[in-house]
C-alpha cells in the first residue's frame, strides 16, 4: 500500500489556506445577507418547487433527493441513491462505488451517456479524453442528489445523451458536527463537518472531512480519505465569491475478475483477484463567482482545476490452469495500467429578465472553455519487483473544447411557456506515443445541438411538459485516433423526445413521462475503408416511460413508488441487430413504505431490477470456463430489501442504524471477466453528535 501521509497533508493544508484566508475578508456592508447563499454556485441543476414560476421553468423530468432523504436512505455511495430514482439502472462492483456505473433510460449501464457533475464542474476524469468511469465522488460530501432528463439538459454537456446527474456539496453550518458509523465486514467510518461565519455574516469558511476503512464483502478492502474545504464572501458591490478545495484518496483490493460459474453457484464469497489493486487519487479547486449587475442581469463565471491519477495493479492469469481449478489462478506476471488525468476549466453564464414582443421572457447565454489530458502508461513487472518495471506503452492524450450555448424561455402566457435553445460543440483531440518514437494524430469535430421544451399548467396541481432535443457523446481519443489515424468520427448523437405530466394533489404526488431516444451514429467497429477501424453510423432506439407515485396513508405512514418501463433498447443496425443493449432492463422498480413520528423514523424499501444481458450478442448461457474478454449472458431479475431507522436522541445527538438486503438475497450484479456478486445481508449502527 502507498504512503498517505504527504498526499493527505497537502489537500488539508491547502483546505485551511483557503479557509483561513477568505475567512478574513470580512465586511460589514453585507450584514444582512443570508450565510446559505454566501457559497455562490453555477446553480447548474434549480431545485424544483411547488411554486408554479419555478415549476415553469422545468421542461424536462427533474427528480432532487435532499439531505434529510439521504440521511434516511443510510447509503455506502451514491449509487444507493441513483438506484432508487426512475430512468436510473446500476452496475455495481462493490458497495461503495468507487468507480461509477450507470445507464440512464435504457442506455447501457456499462458505457455511460450521461454528464456528471459536482457544484456544476463535470468530475467524469475524461470527458473527451476517456475514461469517464475512474473517479466517483463520496456520498458522505454530499448534501443533495440532482437528476434532470429531457431537453432542460441542453444547457450541459457534453455526454447529456442520458441526463445530467449534479452532486450539490455541503456547506457546513456553524459548529461542528461528528458522526460515525461501524458496520459488517469491520467497516469504519468517522466524518467531521465544521464551520463558521464572520460577526457580520458576511464571510464563512467550513471542511467536511472523512475517513473510511473495511474488509469488504468478499474481502474486497478498502482505505478511503476525503477531505473537502469550502469558504465564501459577499462584498459590497453586488459581487460574491466562494471556492472549494478538496483531496480524495482510495486503495481499493478490486478487479476486473469476478467469480466462475461453478463458484458462483455454490455460494462462495471469497475475493476473485485478491492481489489486485484499483489506487485513486484527486485533488481539485474550484472558484465561484457572482455579480448581480442590476435587478434583470447575473453573471455567474466557475473557474475549475482536477488532477486525478488511477494506478490499476493486476497480475496475470494462467488460463489453462484457471479452468482445471475452475478459478481464477494468477502468475507473478503484473501489469500497471497506470493512467492521471488534469482538467482546466472556465465557464460563465448570463442570465437576463426582459420582455420579448411584449412577452415575459428570460434569457441565458454561456460559454466554455475546456482542456483536458491523461498520460497512460503501462508498467511490465513481476511480483517481486513491488510495482517497478518496463515502462511498454506511454501514450499522452488532450483535448481543447470550447462550448456556446444560447436558449430563452418565453412565457406565451400565465400557464404556458416554451424554451428554444441552440448549443454548439466544438473540440480537437490529439494522441503522442512516445513509446513510439513520438508518433502524433489528431482529429476534430463540432456539434450543432438544438432543442425546444415548454411546459403548460393544466392547473394549480398539475403541469403538462416536454421537449425535443439533440445530444451527443464524444468518441474518446482511443477510439478517434485509433491506430494513430483520424478515423473521421462524428460525435455519437441522439435525438431526444419526452412528454410528461406531474402534480401534486392533497396527499398525493405523482409523475409520469414518456421518452424516446433515438440513437443514429454509435460508433462501431469495423470500417468499409481498409484505412479506418472505426466506423460511423450504428445505430439504437429508446423507447419507456418513467412512472413516480406518492401518498401520505396517514399516521406517520407513507408510500412511495416508482417505475421505469424500456420495452425497446435495440440495435437497429450492425452484427447486432434485433438485439437488447446490455445492462438495460425492461423494468427496474421501487417501493418504499416510511413511517415519521416525532423523533424516531423508519423505512423499508425494495429495489428491483429485471433480468438483463452481460453483452451486446445477447448470449443467454453464461459461460463456464476462464476464457479472456468481456463475458456475456443473461442476469437474473432480483429484488432487494432495506431496513433502516433512526432516532433523535437529543436535538444535537442522532442514532441510526441500518439492515441491508434484509433476505440476504444472492444476485448477480454485472459480468466481465467472471460474476460480480451483490453483497450479502450487513448490519450497520452509527450516531451524530453536534455542538
């Protein structure tokens, strides 16, 4: 395992620089300003409300799950929270996701469309570059989950095929709060979040910090550090500024390898790859800022900076001796796919008020610039080197991107209002193998994306919306420049559809929308030009609806539901045709009844998932012996249970505990080089102390 010590100094140092200096800042003109909107944010994703201007201005479908909701669902990672909203499908490889994996609307969970953000600044490592998968951010940071599908995702991007997941942070209050949690396969979580304001109110500095350790089911251990400083001032021209620093440090006994067949099914529960390691690292700085130029004009301007590294420490397999012993067994042969990423970003946002012939209308404009690069190497080594050897492939890999977006919502009357909106894409990717005497292509593109939504108050408790729009995904620099030759690669593009309605009525909530995607250019493999690999033009189609369903029965007691129905997520084209896109479910289902008296509440939720293929050819046997490769067939349905409660001692002191997968139900998570397994049953206890 690496040293921690110096990494970990560093992102606290500079967490408490920042506290401390902006701490200071302190005037006493802005007195009367609220401390919650001192931390200015890009306001990415708006929170829906029940009021009908802000509800007005959603086309699309928008689901928020807030702190109170979080701290009741109990989760390892956000995945526990993305599983339970509709439209969203999880391919979990351990319970703390450290890498993410899902599918949106019937898009594979195995290759994601979807944009991820945190406070606004995209945190996928690569978003033209690749991969998007290594870096997931920790739920215990995180004060509210945003989840916006539909044409309202114009204004994002690039990747926004699926939606647009943004993670809003915490801001810590005055004082500190500490909490912990102990829990099965000896895991250990301590958190501390601390704050505090300036006597004006003007200026406020906070650090949300966390340390987490386990064996992990199936002995997959884990060590987590992160540590998150934010600080913010207003000043007394209008003008406010808030930054955040933060540092992330996981090692991780995970892999690629999963489980054989025959172990699987007889119920063994050891670690597949127990040598293997996934080891992360991130550090990150954000800056906000926001100028309130008169009562109709905001400019918001979020300039951010990451630097990610992911060290992956696999050793080899002898594959002849793997299907004798009908488990995975390892030579002293290691291979370090080793690969950092850095991101430098600017973006800004003007958001104007004004009458358009006559009309209420509001107006945004912003534009991006973005660079990215990921250095990828790969060390040959044997065991006994500790992780030292030949250097075989070293490759450099950049993107520059610039972004322009432009929409205006156009209220044709109190009830009904639409949104037209154009985004332009634009971006050259570039590859040096220096392992290759510095062999370089490059390749560019530029996307036109345009869309309209409208939204139509039926009444005071039920709003019709929908939309239309084109959004697209980047082909990565290994797949644009593979082979080192520009393959003419096209962003892979989706043309969008959605009608929906939602209302709330009394005791009831609900929502429901219907969705088309319809895919005409994934890049497949295989090429009628003898030159190129790479070929435009596969092809997919979308089709569900998304069903959410709310009552408070009375008593304490509630009832919540949901739904996502995609009878057709197909190949249209290709080798493929006819078949299902793996990791896309027809169903996927949740139920959760709750109960709220005074201090104590409690939830018991089920989780479904419908059966599923591993692979694109739609293979049904999975197969039984070690061979190399991305593995195939048919996941069975499953339905999980939860238990959780918690208790409010005190107003400072909160008692929670949690059992997850009530029935111990064994399932079948994902599959690539053998079966990932969902977790057995776990126990977890904890308690929040705030002073």
């Amino acid at each position: 395992m690496r040293t921690k010590l110096s990494r970990l100094s560093l992102g606290i140092t500079l967490a408490f620089v920042s506290l401390n200096t902006l701490a200071q800042q302190q005037t006493a003109n802005a007195a009367t300003a609220e401390t919650k909107d001192i931390m200015p944010t890009l306001e990415v994703i708006r929170v829906v409300g029940d009021a009908a201007p802000v509800l007005l201005e959603q086309t699309g479908t928008v689901v928020v799950v807030d702190r109170k909701q979080i701290e009741q669902i109990q989760p390892l990672s956000t995945e526990d929270i993305l599983r339970r909203i509709p439209g969203i499908n999880i391919k979990s490889e351990e319970e703390t996701a450290i890498v993410a994996n899902f599918g949106m609307r019937g898009l594979s969970a195995s290759e994601s469309k979807s944009l991820m953000l945190e406070d606004g600044v995209p945190v996928a490592p690569g978003l033209f570059v690749g991969n998007d998968r290594y870096f997931n951010p920790r739920i215990q940071r995180v004060e509210q989950v945003e989840v916006l599908k539909g044409s309202a995702s114009l204004r994002y991007g690039p990747s926004t095929i699926g939606g647009v997941v943004n993670y809003q942070t915490k801001t810590p209050d005055d004082g500190v709060k500490l909490s912990g949690r102990v829990g099965s396969f000896n895991m250990q979580e301590v958190s501390v979040e601390a704050g505090g304001k300036s006597a004006s109110g003007d200026a406020f500095a906070g650090v949300v910090a966390t340390h987490a350790s386990s064996d992990g089911f199936m002995d997959k251990d884990y060590e987590m550090t992160d540590v998150m400083a934010k600080a913010g001032v207003i000043f007394d021209n209008n003008q406010k500024l808030g930054i955040k620093v933060s540092r992330y440090e996981n090692d991780a006994n995970i892999s690629y390898r999963g489980l054989l067949l025959g172990d699987y099914q007889a119920g063994a529960t050891y670690n597949p790859a127990p040598d293997d390691y996934f080891l992360t690292d991130r550090t990150a700085f954000d800056i906000n800022h926001e100028w309130t130029i008169s009562s109709q004009a905001t400019l918001k301007t979020l300039l951010y900076w990451s630097e990610m590294s992911r060290d992956y420490w696999r050793y080899n397999v002898d594959t002849a001796a793997s299907n004798t012993a009908g488990r995975w067994v390892y030579t002293d042969n290691l291979t370090g796919n080793n690969r950092s990423f850095n991101r430098t970003g600017i973006e800004t946002r003007l958001n104007i008020d004004h009458n358009l012939f006559g009309m209420v209308s509001n107006s945004e404009f912003g534009l991006r610039f973005m660079q990215e690069e990921a250095n990828d190497t790969r060390i040959r080594a044997v065991r006994s080197a500790d992780r030292t050897g030949v250097n075989d492939r070293h490759r450099l890999d950049s993107a520059d991107s610039v972004a322009a977006y432009a929409q205006t919502r156009i209220e044709l009357s109190s009830r009904f209002a639409i949104t037209p909106g154009l985004r332009v894409e634009s971006y050259e990717q570039k590859r040096i193998v220096l392992t290759e005497d510095n062999a370089t292509a490059k390749s560019s593109n530029t996307e036109f994306l345009p869309g309209l939504g409208l939204t139509y108050n039926l009444s005071q408790s039920a709003q019709l919306y929908g939309g239309v729009y084109r959004a697209f995904s980047p082909a990565s620099n290994g797949v644009a420049l593979d082979g080192l030759t520009d393959q003419k690669l096209d962003g892979e593009r989706s043309t969008n559809f959605e009608l929906g309605l939602r209302g709330k009525q009394g005791a009831i909530n609900y929502e429901v929308a219907a969705f088309v995607m319809d895919f005409n250019n994934q890049v497949v493999t295989g090429n009628s030009d003898p030159n190129l690999s790479q070929s435009n033009g596969g092809k997919t189609k979308h089709h569900g609806m998304e069903f959410m369903f709310g009552y408070q029965l009375g008593g304490g007691f509630s009832i919540d539901t949901n739904a996502t129905w995609v009878p057709e997520s197909e190949f249209t084209t290709g080798d493929n045709q006819g078949n299902r896109l793996p990791y896309a479910p027809k169903i996927i289902a949740n139920l959760a009844l709750s109960y709220q008296q005074e201090k104590l509440s409690a939830a018991l939720t089920a989780h479904h998932r419908g059966e599923q293929y591993g692979d694109a050819s739609n293979i049904k046997d999975i197969p039984t012996d070690a061979a190399g490769g991305i593995w195939g067939g048919l996941m069975p349905s499953y339905t999980v249970l939860d238990l959780t409660a918690q208790y409010e001692l005190a107003d400072n002191i909160r008692l929670f505990g949690s059992v997850k997968n009530l029935t111990d139900k064994r399932y079948i998570t994902g599959l690539r080089q053998g079966i990932y397994v969902g977790p057995e049953r776990s126990f977890e206890i904890g308690a929040s102390y705030s002073f």
